[in-house]
C-alpha cells in the first residue's frame, strides 16, 4: 500500500455545455448531443461554433454581487465548479478550515483592458504617452488589477468556501489541470491538507485567445468553456455511502520540446504512471487523450499512445470528450477525470464509433487520463476504480 | 522515499546586478536599485519610482545569441539568462545535468502593449475584432496578446534539453517561491534528481502598472527618493514596483555529491496556506502568514527557537508589514523566540519583483546561512509601534544563520514559507 492509496478523488463538480451533472455530461456524449453554438467571433481560426456556458451571476454563485468586479468568467465559473463540487460533501458535514486545500489549473486572463468605445480616444492621443496615461488611468476598470490576475481565482475560492489550506496554482495549458490534480492529491497522501479541492477552468472564448492560439499552431479544434472539480480526500473521512470514488494509482510527468522529443516524452510520463500503478499496457481499460489543439502535439500524442499500447494485446479505445464540451484548456483532462470517476463508478467506456459513440463495459476498473501542453509539458495519471 | 535537497546553483538578474553575486553584494552593502522611473515617454505618471534592469547592461551582457534577439516578453529574457546562468553555477556544463531534471517557475501577468489594441480600428475609425484578425500580422510578438504564462518554464526546459516536469505556478506574489517549494518536494519525494527553479516578471510597462496603481498597491509618494521602499517603517506608503529574474538549482543531495557539486545551503521545508479571507487585503490578524510559516518548519522538521532569521516579504504596503510582524510573533510566541530573530526585508533594495520575488530572496536566504551575515532592512528610520521586531535597520549584521525562514505572501492570501538551513553532511 502506498500513500497514494489513502486517498480518495470524489464529488465531481462539472459545468459544460452539457450541462452541470456527470451523467448529464455522459449522456450527450452517448446520445451525440448536439450542445455547441454560434462562436461569437467574427473573424479568425475560432469563427463559427463554440461550446459556451452561461456567465454565472451573483445568484448562482451564492456571492455578494461586489465578487463580480474583481472576478473575469473563468474566475466566477471556478467558484462555479467549486460550488457544484462540495454541494456533496458540505451536505454532510462542514466543509473548510486550515485542513482543506485547493489546487487550481488556470488559463491566462484574456480580456482587453481598453474597451473598444475608449480605442478612437487612444488614436487621437497615440503620439502623446502622457495623454494615452491617462486615458488609461481613466478607462482601464479599477479592479482589472485582480480580474486579469489569473490566480485572483484561487482567492476566491478560498474566501467563500473557507479554504485555509496548503494551496497551489499552475497555468495555462491542459496539463495545469493534471498539475493541480497530481499535487492535490499528493497534498492529502503526504499529510499536508486532510483535503484538497482540486480543479480547473477553461479560457473564456474571447477573440484575443485565437489570435495567441493561432500563433502557437491551433488546428481548429473547436474551443469550449467550463470547468470540473473534484475532492481530494482521505479514505473513510468522507460521507458513508455509496459515493463514487476513484483512486489516483499513477502519474508521471515529462517535457519534450517536439517531434520525436515530445512523442518519447509523453510515452515517459505514460510509462511512468503505469508502472507507479503497478500495472502496464493491459491494464487500462480506457484511454481519455488530450485534445492536442496543434497538429504538431496531437502527433506526437498519437505516437506516443502507439508506443506504449501498440504492442498490448487489447489495445483500450481512445476516447475525448470535445464532442460535447469542446476544448477546455486546464479544465480539460479534469472533465476527462469526471468522465473516469463516472465510468469506473458504473464499471462503463464510452467508444467512439465514427460519429457515433455506444457505450460498452469497461473490462479492466483502470483508466489513463493524459494532457499535454502546447509546448511540450506532459502530464499522464492512472485512475483505479474504488468501492470505499 | 524522502531525499535531502540542496542548492547548487544559482542566478539572478534584478535593478542591483546582473548575475547573483553583484545582487548579493549589493544587498549586503546595502545598495538600492530604486530609482526614479515612469513608463517610456511619460512624465508625470503618479508612481514615480521603481527598481527597473539596466537593460543597455543587459542587452550587452546576455542580448546576442542563444536566440536571445527573437521577440519575447522581459520576463522571459530575464528568466532565461537566470536560468542560464544558475546551470552553469551548478557545474552542469562540466558534469552533465541529472537526466531527471525539470523546470518549475512563478509568473504573473503577460505583459502589455499600451497601444496594441489600435490594431483593432479600421480606416473607418472603427474597432473591430476582425480588423484586428486582419492585421495580426503587425502585432508585437513581444508583448501582450501572444504573451503565455508557460513560455519561460517551456523555454528553459526547451533550450537546456530538460525532460523533466516543466511547470508554471501563478500564485501572484508567491509564484516563485511556490515554485521553489514543489521543486523541493519533487526532489524529496524521489520524482527527478534536480529542478530548476525560480521565476521571472516585469510589471514595468503602463497597463500593468495602471491596474495596480488603480488598486492603491504601489506608492506614489515623492517624499522619499529612492528611500521609498520603507518596509516596517511608519512612513511606508506601498510597494516599490522592480523587474527581474532569479534561479536556482536545487539537487538531490545524492546526486549533488555524486557530481562532487558545491553545495551552498540545505532547503529544509515548505509550506502554503490561504488567507480565505478577502481577495483585496490579507488577513488582519495573519492567519494565513503564520499558517504557512508554520507548516514550512514542520516540514523541515524544524522547532522554531531554531529559527535565526526571516526574510520576511516586507512589501512596504501599509497592511503587509503589520500584518507579517504579527504572523511571526505567533509564530515564533514560545519563549519570545521572536525577539531573539533578525528580520530582514529585501524588497526596499531590489523593489517588488512580482511573482519572481520570491526567488531573489531565497538566494538572500541561502546565502545569509552560507556566509553568516543577514541583509539590512534599508529606509528603517521612524518605527511603526505595530511593528516591532529586529528588522537588521541601515546595515548587515554578522552573526551565524543555521536556520531562516523566507515568506512570499500573493494577493488575495496566498502564501508561501521556505526554510533553509546550512548544509553538514
């Protein structure tokens, strides 16, 4: 028994465009819900359809209307996620206080400073710096010091939900949400948080996002908003029942800058998480790969998972969930985790069939989750199913 | 498997110096780099004084080769010449980095073109978004819209061939000391042999700094000077804004003696918290602070009438300083200990680096056990009555450090505590 073994992942907290319940989530997957819409950008690699939720208010998120000016979307849907994470266990008991932790994947704050109706004022006085400060000391909101800063996130999660605990933060790619979710759990296997909430939030589909993505090699995958969390907690200090559950048995973690490089990195950190879970190629039952939004990564994810799983005699399917949620940054490899808790909860995999996805037994209680960043950091985690 | 975890590299470019050993002279003497400074073309921007990189220093000593010239935000060039120059320290040129090695480090906000949004209005006078699209093209690689938190961790790792974890910690104020302290338990736990660690930021550019001003976070205060930065004294005014970067090679002790390494200081322990308070002020009566100082000594293992000094985060903001002095008096209550501590505040000689702040000040830690003597807190000359502690005022003192503490606490309360130690074998 490890330390990794007292540790349980539970109450999955999840908004996306499907909806905010797990199985509600597993349901338009299966069904191929059709959960997108109209992008809202006029121009550019993201025009068309997006998976967008709802900005949550003041109402949903149980706040006092003052947490809006100093929160961005991607803030107020984490202490979304959050709130919908320990519904479950503040039902039961009290939830916070210095034992209780947080670990978050964050994007970067993509937001314009200078709304557009203060930008023909900027080329009026564009030669004079000293005018152009102070239209910015004039026009630039006064909490955009908190709003932009993307870890003002984690501040308000751990002022409304009481949240004193040992903490960290990681951004901006998907592998930040395993990041968050590895050290999370190991906060609580170590000794240092009883629990740790553990989750992560997409970019909001913003304009300025696209442009930055473009440039780093985006292939046009369609981009998604949401968030997903789960509890980190010890074995047998959570609600008696029947809970969902699953254990983090594995994780490894590797960079590879591209290429070949990149491919042998992710098949490291695969590597390394199977055998942590002391198990190997025959020993997962299902594979939920990162969306790798560059034609670059997702090559070389490709190659890696034929590394390591070419030679199994069951090779596990592959399955993503961007056809219901999009691509969601951090948040990502999160809802794929939420995806796992739900599957190994019901002993089901979900297999991609063409368009179609049917749902099938899953034959081994193991699921390999992976993330991969846009530049080459690599995150793989092994989750086993549990019965607490 | 818990391995000890030594330094043994080290690097820093910041307002005192270009590489580690300028900074630590600078702060042993007690030389500050806070200088009158406004965004470029501005005269009369309400801060007045920061504590920038001589960057025709810079640009000569580390601005040509090893891709240094391509477009990249400050904080990047910054952390990738710490970088560099914190491997060398560590002997990695002659012995070969461990093959686990990765990166981990603290970053804040991408940095910002005051003007790059005229690239969204047309010939018609009007802004759009895809007059924007359309013009990209124009846009400045080095700053703003194509600025991601992940490029200085992944350009590191990318460019010193680091296969280990590369990863970015946005913490605020904390992020590098956050860095520094899952580099630590990484090691300790037995994940990779080595990491580089540290963080980078410049806030120095309109935008950022008009957010924070807007905030009330920096002092706008002409009385001072360049004795500005007052940490702990009654007539702090708030932050000294700085820009910079700082690195160091923590090692499995194994592997650092295996490689016959110099090793500089022992990090002992590491601890986190959060205020769960406000996301505008810390806790008032330091819970949070002392949370994390705590935690870091259990950690280390450490009882803290052990403790000989703290570099303490000393922002020079009128809430941190209190604040802090009272985190550390809980701390440290048994026996009074906290009497006994010398307290020191860096920042009113490098400035506010940010989210890389923490990482300068650890190298001031490291090197206050290596050499027995702790920096001053500079611009100590009236007291507060709510902060009365050994603040080191005006000048270094000798004495031996075994054991310091350093603290980095982000807006919005999050906090961070490491604890170093002198290395025996």
């Amino acid at each position: 028994m490890t330390a990794l073994d007292t540790v349980l992942l539970t109450a999955p907290g999840v908004c996306t465009a499907a909806g905010t319940d797990p199985a509600a989530l597993w349901e338009a997957l299966l069904a191929g819900k059709d959960t997108s819409g109209p992008s809202g950008i006029p121009e550019g690699p993201a025009t068309g359809t997006a998976f967008l939720v709802d900005d949550p208010d003041a109402a949903a998120l149980g706040v006092h209307r003052r947490v809006l000016r100093t929160s961005e979307k991607q803030a107020r849907l984490a202490l979304y996620g959050a709130r919908l994470s320990l519904a479950g266990p503040a039902a039961h008991g009290p939830v916070g206080g210095p034992g209780w932790g947080l670990y978050l994947g964050l994007p970067t704050v993509d937001e314009e400073l200078l709304r557009f109706g203060a930008l023909d004022r900027l080329r009026r006085v564009a030669g004079s710096p000293g005018e152009v400060a102070a239209l910015y000391a004039r026009e630039v909101p006064p909490f955009s010091g908190l709003s932009h800063l993307n870890s003002t996130a984690a501040a308000h999660v751990s002022a409304v939900f009481g949240l004193s605990g040992a903490m960290a933060a990681y951004s901006p790619y998907s592998d930040a949400g395993l990041q968050a979710l590895i050290d999370g759990v190991l906060s609580v296997a170590e000794g240092e948080n009883e629990a740790a909430l553990v989750g992560a939030v997409s970019p909001k589909v913003h304009p300025l996002l696209f442009v930055q993505y473009e440039e780093l090699g985006w292939n046009g995958v369609v981009p998604g908003e949401g968030a997903a969390f789960l509890l980190a907690r010890r074995h047998g200090t959570g609600p008696a029942g029947d809970a969902p559950a699953v254990r983090l048995a594995g994780y490894g973690r590797a960079f590879g800058a591209d290429g070949d490089d990149r491919a042998g990195a992710i098949a490291d950190a695969v590597r390394a998480a199977l055998e942590m879970a002391g198990t190997d190629p025959g020993g997962i039952g299902w594979i939920l790969p990162d969306t790798v939004w560059t034609d670059s990564g997702a090559r070389a994810q490709d190659a890696a998972l034929d590394r390591v799983f070419g030679g199994a005699a069951h090779r596990p399917p592959a399955f993503t969930g961007e056809r219901a949620t999009g691509v969601l940054g951090p948040a990502h490899p999160l809802a794929h985790t939420v995806l796992a808790l739900h599957g190994l909860a019901g002993n089901r995999r979900l297999v991609a069939d063409g368009d179609a996805v049917r749902e099938e037994e899953l034959p081994v209680p193991r699921v390999l989750v992976l993330a991969c960043g846009v530049r080459g950091q690599v995150c793989s985690v092994v989750l086993e199913g549990v019965v607490e | 498997m818990s391995r000890r975890v030594v330094v043994t590299g080290l690097g820093a470019v910041c307002g005192l110096g270009l590489d580690w050993q300028t900074m630590w002279e600078g702060l042993v003497e007690g030389r500050s780099a806070v200088r009158a400074w406004q965004p470029p073309g501005v005269d009369d921007f309400p801060v007045k004084y920061a504590a920038p990189v001589d960057d025709a220093a810079f640009e000569a000593r580390y601005g040509a080769g090893d891709g240094m010239d391509r477009p990249m935000e400050r904080r990047v060039r910054f952390g990738l010449a710490a970088a560099a120059q914190a491997l060398a320290d560590a002997g990695f040129a002659e012995t070969g980095a461990p093959a686990r090695t990765g990166t981990a480090v603290g970053s804040g906000v991408p940095e910002r073109d005051p003007y790059e949004l005229l690239h969204a209005v047309g010939e018609d006078g009007q802004p759009s978004w895809a007059t924007l699209y359309a013009d990209r093209a124009a846009l400045d690689r080095a700053s703003g819209l194509f600025c991601t938190n992940d490029a200085l961790a992944a350009g590191i790792a990318a460019r010193h061939e680091l296969r280990g974890p590369a990863l970015n910690f946005s913490t605020a104020c904390a992020g590098a000391a956050h860095a520094i302290g899952h580099g630590f338990r990484m090691i300790r736990r037995g994940e990779v042999d080595a990491m580089l660690v540290g963080g980078a930021d410049s806030v120095l550019n309109l935008p950022t700094m008009t957010g924070l001003l807007l905030l009330g976070a920096p002092s706008t205060s002409e009385l001072f000077g360049n004795r500005l930065c007052r940490a702990f004294d009654r007539d702090r005014s708030g932050l000294v804004a700085a820009e910079g970067a700082a690195m160091l090679v923590l090692e499995s002790e194994e592997s650092a003696r295996r490689r016959g390494a110099r090793i500089l200081a022992e990090v002992a322990g590491f601890g986190s918290s959060l205020d769960a308070y406000q996301v505008t002020a810390p806790h008032p009566e330091g819970h949070g602070a002392a949370l994390a100082m705590s935690r870091a000594l259990a950690d280390a293992g450490v009882e803290p009438d052990r403790v000989d000094s703290v570099n303490a985060h000393g922002t020079s903001t009128p809430l941190n300083d209190p604040v802090e002095t009272r985190a550390i008096k809980d701390v440290f209550a048994a026996g009074e200990h906290y009497r006994r501590l010398a307290v020191t505040a860096n920042k009113t000689m490098l400035g506010h680096l940010i989210a890389a702040a923490g990482a300068p000040e650890l190298i001031a830690t490291v090197l206050s056990v290596r050499d027995g003597v702790v920096p001053p807190t500079l611009n100590l000359e009236n007291p507060d009555p709510a902060c009365d502690l050994d603040y080191v005022p005006g000048s270094a003192r000798q004495q031996e450090v075994s054991v310091a503490v350093s603290n980095s606490f982000g807006f919005g309360g999050l906090n961070a505590s490491l604890v170093v130690r002198g290395y025996e074998q």
